[in-house]
C-alpha cells in the first residue's frame, strides 16, 4: 500500500511541477507555487525541473518496488 501512496505522490509532483515549469516558459513573471523562493527565472526554473525529476525518479522507484513484491505486472 504504500508503494502505492509513494507512486500516486510522484506522479502527481511530476504533473504539478511539469504544467508550471511549461507555464513559467510562456510567462516568466508567472512563477506559481515557488513564488515564496523570490529568485530569478532560471533558478525558479531549475527548481521546477528538478522536482519535476524528483517525481520522475520517486514514482519509477515506488513502482519497480512493488513490481518486485509481486503486486504489478
């Protein structure tokens, strides 16, 4: 259960992280849910995509484990 909880949190930070990376390409001065860190475009965009990674690596990670404890295919 939860490998289960891990892989819907990754997945779900990927997809956040993801849209407001792509946002912040279009509109630089819309910095979203990393507004509180008040640094520039590129910081702001490095942090968005090393969540983005974040969440890439944590639901791969969650899914082999449970793949490995037989409950995926």
């Amino acid at each position: 259960m939860k490998y289960d909880v891990l892989q819907i949190i990754g997945a779900a930070t990927m997809v956040v992280f993801a849209q407001g990376a792509v946002r912040l390409l279009f509109d630089h001065g819309n910095i979203g849910l990393l507004g509180w860190l008040g640094t520039g475009f590129a910081a702001t965009l490095a942090a968005h995509v090393l969540l983005v990674v974040v969440g890439v690596l944590l639901t791969g990670w969650s899914h082999a484990r449970a793949k490995a404890l037989g409950r995926r295919t």
